[in-house]
C-alpha cells in the first residue's frame, strides 16, 4: 500500500484593508507603499518548478525575492529559490506523474535502436535477395540495389518507430521471431519443394523471417513480456530444436532428410510455444536469461567433446552419431540445469521486484512555501 505524508511549511497571506479616512485636522497619513507588483513572476517560477524546469524556477523566484515589497512574498521565494538552487546542484528533478523514468527512456532507446539496427540488416539481406531473384549481374546495379534496400530498411524502421515505443523486450521479441522464422523458411524450404534453386531458398528465407518478427512484436505489443521472459523463450526454442533433431539421431540416425528437417522445425516451434507458455510466470532479469543461453551453449560443445572421447577415430557408424547425439543432447540439457541453478541467486527483473517497506524523503514546492514530502510504501 502506497502512502504519502508531507510536512509543509507555509504562511498566510495578509490582505491589507483600505484605511480609515483621517479625522478633521488630524495629519495627513502616510503615503502607503505601492502595490507588490510580483504576484505573476512567482506564479509563473512556481509552475516552471512544478514542470522541472529548475533554472527558469530558480531565476524567477529570485527576482521576486529582490523586487517584492510583501515580507511574506519575499521569505517564501527565497527559500524556494534556495530549492530550486539545492536540486540543480545535487542534480536532481521533479518528476510529474506519468513520466517515463529514466530506465524507461533507457530501456526504450535500446530497444528502438536494436530494432533499427536489425531492420537494416534485414534490408541488405533484403537487397541480395532481389539480385540474386532478378538475375542482375551489373556491379554497379547490383550495388545500387544492396544500398537501396538498406536505407529503406534504416530510414524506414526509424520513421515508422518515431511515434512508437520498442522496449528491449520488443526489440528481443522482433529478433527471436526473425531468428524463428528465418530458422523455419530454411529448414523446410527442400521439403515443401522451393529448395531446387537458391533464389528460391533465400526468398523463403526472407518471407518467412518477416513474417517472424511481426509476429514476434505483435505478440510482444499484446502481452509484455520481460526481457528475461524473451530470452527463456529463446532458450527452449533452441532446446526444442535440439531435443527433436539429436533426439532422432539417437533413435533413428538414418532417417530421410527431409523428414529430419521437418521434425526439427517443428521441435523449433513447440519449445518456442512453450517458452512463451511458461515464460509468463519466469521472473528472470535479461542478465540470467543471456547467461543460462551461454549455459546451454557450452552444455553442448561440453556433450561433443565427451561423445568425441568415447567414439575415438570411428566417424561413420550409426552408433558414433547415437552416440554423439547423446552426449550432445544431454550437455545441452544439462548446461542448461547448471546455468539456471547457479543463476539462481541473481536479481529478478525489475518488474518483480517487492521489498520491504521503504520511504523517501523528497524537496516538495508548494504555493505558500517550500516543504518536504515523505513517500513511500507502508
């Protein structure tokens, strides 16, 4: 339960009252002092406080302390000139409801930038693409068209993403589903029939991971998922591949290719289906997610090189490749155990994070003077 307690300092307003009319042959009064002609410029420097613009705060509110004939008007701006002065040297900010914390705007700008980034590569892919399906065999055509796909892939992405926020979890989902589709369109592109030219496979390729990454932003856009949540996705997608194809090798190493190639893109899509399933209640921080990838990585260079000791110098029998894609297979798996129980001391990412009760103590401006707020979780 969020609760905010503030300690206020102010004063009251006197309001001067018009003076009684002299009685006959009395003095003449005293002329009164004119009108404090300051009320707009403090007006004016209190609501630049309250947008965080402290330099525009600072230098109003000190105008007002030196040209205001009110006392009461001239202690209260001192004291929040003074705020203001305080919060700039030690580089702080008045934050208004709604806006994005500073690791938001960080997160955002990573994210926008690693999707731009991956959209032009896609353009220069792109680019190859259309030379090798139209045959151009110019140099300078050739290049012209690479160039051109590439900055269609650059300026486009950052026009079309100006106006739209990609966290890193956006950007990480873009990529994994690229990687997915691009996965896909390669492995099936000799069994569905488009594998008998290469013009063919790499625009299969190019369809197919397009058609990824939508996907993937889409269902990122629709449910939010964490960084860590993408990249445990990622891992069971890689997992699910590996458990397929080794897992025919260990039970079947003769089976006909294009049969092999299938199962293999199906394994892909079931451990990336369940990654997303599970994903969702997986609190890993970006960190643990990209070291337990490491884990399963190293698990399986770890299971090659075992299975290689086992098998010697045999290279071609069906039992080196049961036995290799065995080993594999289980280093794979087993990397991956080792990383999540040695992670399992890290961080969770921030979206999960609850602690104890904590409270802060923040400068607050106010119309009658300058205060303190307390704020926290009770």
């Amino acid at each position: 339960m969020m609760m905010t307690a503030a300690l206020v300092g102010s004063a009251r307003l006197v309001h001067a009252q018009a003076p009684p009319l002299p009685e006959p042959g009395a003095p003449p009064a005293e002329t009164p002092p004119l009108a404090d002609q300051t009320g707009a410029t403090y007006e004016h420097a209190f609501d630049s406080m309250l947008r965080g613009e402290l330099a525009a705060a600072s230098a109003g509110f000190h105008d007002v302390a030196a040209r205001a004939s009110d006392p009461e008007r001239v202690l209260r701006a001192r004291e929040l000139a003074r705020l203001a002065d305080e919060m700039i040297a030690h580089r702080l900010r008045i934050e208004t409801s709604g806006e994005r914390t500073d690791a938001e705007r960080d997160d955002q700008d990573d994210g926008r930038t690693s999707l731009i980034a991956l959209t032009t590569l896609y353009g220069l892919y792109a680019g190859v693409v259309v030379v090798v399906d139209a045959d151009i065999h110019d140099f300078r055509a050739g290049v012209a068209t690479i160039t051109a796909t590439t900055a269609v892939g650059l300026f486009g992405s950052y026009f079309a993403t100006a106006h739209e926020p990609i966290t890193g979890a956006d950007a990480d989902a873009y990529s994994l589903g690229l990687l997915a589709g691009a996965a896909n369109g390669g492995l099936l592109v000799h069994p569905v029939g488009l594998g008998d030219s290469s013009g063919h496979a790499t625009t299969t390729v190019l369809v197919t991971s397009a058609a990824g990454a939508a996907a993937g932003l889409g269902l990122s856009k629709a449910y939010h998922p964490t960084r860590g949540q993408v990249a445990f996705a990622g891992s069971l997608a890689l997992l699910g591949a590996a458990s397929t194809g080794l897992g025919i090798g260990v039970a079947q190493p003769s089976l006909d290719a294009d049969n092999w190639l299938v199962a293999i893109a199906a394994g892909t899509d079931a451990g990336l289906g369940l990654g997303v399933a599970l994903g969702r209640n997986v609190n890993w921080s970006v960190s643990r997610g990209r070291l337990v990838q490491l884990g399963v990585l190293l698990g399986g260079l770890t299971g090659v090189a075992v299975g290689a000791l086992i098998t010697g110098t045999d290279t071609g029998s069906d039992s080196t490749a049961r036995t290799l894609s065995a080993t594999t297979l289980a280093g794979m798996w087993g990397g991956f155990g080792a990383a999540v129980g040695f992670t399992g001391n890290m961080r969770v990412d921030r979206s999960f994070r609850t602690g104890a009760p904590t409270a802060t103590l923040a400068p607050m401006p106010v119309r009658g003077g300058g205060g303190v707020t307390l704020v926290g979780s009770f």
